[in-house]
C-alpha cells in the first residue's frame, strides 16, 4: 500500500534527515516508526503526504507514485493526526470532524452525519459533544475527536504523529485500546510515529527502528525484542526487552495446565474425596457445560463433609484472562490479586491455567520459535524448560 524506494532527504544546510530509505507497509497494516528525537520517523511520515518533499527515491501509495499527484488533492486522501489534536478552536466537535468531508464538496447534511457517525465510533455521544468546541473537552476526547476526523473521508491511509503524547499515561493507554479496537474493525493502512518503545511494540503490526536517518530493523514486535538485529537496535529496545516481549505473546491453548475440575451441583462429598484420592488443594468450579464460575479449596470441601454441594462452597474467580491474551495481561492479574495461577476462558468456557512456570515456558518457547524460524507449536517443551 505504502512503497519506499531509496528515499533520502537533505535539507539546504546539508543535514541530512533520512538516508536511502526503502521498505513497505502492505494494506490494513499498522506500522509503528520509533526513534529518538531528530531521527527521522517524522520526516519520513510527512513525506507520504507531501509536507516534505524528497531529495531523492519514490514513494508509492497503492502503487501510485505520489509526486504525479496534486499535493493538496493527496492530503485530502489521507487522515492525519497529530499531537494535541490540532482541532479548529472556533469550530464546534461536530464542524471539526465534518472538515475534511467538507472540503471534497460533500454537502453539509451528509458531511455532518458522517462526522457524527464517526464520533459515535470513538466514544463520543453527537448530541452531547458534537455541539461543543475544544476547549471544553479534555485531552483525551480531543485526540479521539482527532482521530475520528481523521477517518471522516474513510481515507485507505491514515498518518498518526504521536497522536496521544499529550495525555497522562492512564488515558493513553485507555485511548492505545480503544485505537486498537478500531484499527480492528476498519482495518486502514497505518504509519504511527512515537518515540516510545512499548508504545511501539504494543500498537504495530510491526516496527521500525531507527538510528539517525536510517532503519536499523524493521519486523515484527515480537521479533524485535527477542532478536534485535544491531546492538544499537538491543540498547534502544532495554535490557528489559524480555519483560515487554510478554506484551506481544499470546496465551495458547497449549500454554496451559489441567486442574481438577469440579461441578457447581456436585456434592461437597463427593468433590473431596476426589481432590484427596489426587492429592489436590483445590479445584476451578464449572457448571455442567463447561461455563467457569470460580473455585473452591479442598479444605473447604473436607470441613464441609456430607453437607451441601460445591456450588454452596465456590469461590469468585478474581483471576482469569482469555484465550488469545497476551502473557503480560496474566501476569498482571496474578500479580494484582497475588495469585498463583490464572484461569483462562474462550467465551466463557474454561479452557485450562497458566501458572507462572508455563507463562515462562510460553515466553521462552516464543523466542525459540523466532531464532528458529518455526511455528511456537514446534518447539520441544522439554528442550525449553531445560534452556
């Protein structure tokens, strides 16, 4: 969708931006550029709208090479959003978002119902804050404001400059989810500058890391933090890159450890007995369809003795995660609730636990499969537990 070939630019004093810049982002994917400051990921972001023009190479979007284009008619193609937003401070939430509609010659009834639509989208109730102006929203619902102006045109490529630097980390995280959730349903060819690495790793499909005007490894996250190509790339990601890797590995169904299990309307006798013929302390409650509904202690089922049933006896589950989760959100849940195990559901069925030796297991499996080029699947547990 967006092609780089040999790109360069170089500014009349000499400095030089980007150097020999090729790589390609394909449809529907989320590219993240992260550097330091002064690297060049800006630049190169506002090369493919044409606010900086190239000394030298080609850029493609959609196979079309964009120096043939009218600039003003290019930027009207594309979302853009950037830092604080950059709303019309004069103009209502509604007006904002309906600009760029607006300017394609859209008339006014439907520029504004699409801008209401996609308001609703990000979070944003029209008949409440359509009438408003900026100044009378916070941070984080002008930047979902931004965004939603940026998608008015339904654009193929959308362009995001640190779009949620200027939030407190808590509504940044809140709005990273909330894009994420998005970018699933709308599916639009992404490039996000930020110089944060976990912000990175977290929002791309892959990554581009960049040294001074140049990309030191462009992968996936995953692959970036368990093989960094350069040490330069390994210092920028952090000795901690193992802890953030637990952020871009999933939880598989083969991760995951078998308890006993015990039903909601089985008898507290009964449910004992089998706990101490298997010498268990305690066991996930489900019901006769496999729905989780907590668990209950051997201890508590022995005290109990002929009376009542497990469902009398089950305790809430504070600690569970879906299928499909990444690592770093289970381990978050054992720590939060101390924890030494975390039940994992698909829908709400109980699928298994993750205890902290298999979220190890998991983590170190995935970087196995990575050096060696083969699916996590294909990587012998044993040889892993054993590294």
């Amino acid at each position: 969708m967006i092609r780089f070939e040999q790109v360069s630019k170089v500014y009349p004093d000499g400095t030089t931006a980007v150097n020999d810049l090729s790589f390609e982002v394909a449809k529907g994917e989320l590219v993240t550029l992260v550097g330091p400051s002064g690297c060049g990921k800006t630049t190169t972001m506002m090369m493919v709208n044409r606010l900086v023009e190239p000394t030298a190479g080609r850029i493609f979007v959609d196979d079309e090479d964009i120096s043939t284009v009218d600039p003003v008619q290019l930027r009207r193609r594309m979302g853009y959003v950037i830092q604080q937003a950059g709303l019309f401070p004069h103009r209502t939430v509604l007006d904002n978002t309906a600009t760029v509609p607006a300017l394609l010659g859209w008339k006014r009834a439907k520029a504004r119902a699409r801008a209401a639509e996609l308001l609703d989208l990000v979070g944003l109730d029209p008949s409440v804050y359509g009438p408003r102006y900026p100044s009378q929203l916070s941070g984080g619902q002008r930047q979902r404001v931004g965004v939603a102006r940026a998608l008015a045109a339904d654009p193929p490529v959308l362009l995001m400059d640190e779009p949620f630097g200027a939030v407190d980390p808590v509504v940044r995280e809140r709005l990273q989810n909330e894009f994420l959730k998005l970018q699933a349903d709308v599916r639009k060819t992404v490039l996000f500058v930020t110089h944060d690495i976990e912000e990175a790793v977290r929002m791309g499909d892959r990554i581009a890391v960049y040294g001074q005007g140049h990309i030191e490894q462009f992968d996936t996250p995953a692959a970036v933090l368990g093989m960094p190509a350069t040490a330069y790339v390994a210092q920028f990601v952090g000795s901690d890159r193992g802890l953030k890797r637990l952020s871009v590995t999933t939880i598989e169904e083969e991760d995951l450890e078998q308890p006993p299990l015990a039903r909601l309307d089985e008898s507290a006798q009964a449910a004992s007995a089998r706990l101490k013929a298997e010498r268990a302390r305690w066991a996930v409650v489900t019901d006769t369809d496999g729905e989780l509904h907590g668990w209950v202690s051997a201890e508590a089922l022995a005290i109990a003795g002929k009376e009542g049933t497990v469902g009398d006896l089950a305790r809430r589950m504070e600690a569970w995660v879906p299928l499909g989760a990444p690592l770093k959100q289970a381990f978050s849940e054992m720590l939060q609730y101390d924890a030494g195990w975390v039940a994992v559901v698909e829908g709400s069925q109980f699928v298994g636990v993750l205890t902290p030796a298999k979220l190890h297991e998991a983590l170190r499996r995935s970087v196995d499969a990575d050096e060696r080029g083969v699916g996590r699947d294909e990587v012998d547990f044993t040889s892993v537990s054993d590294v």
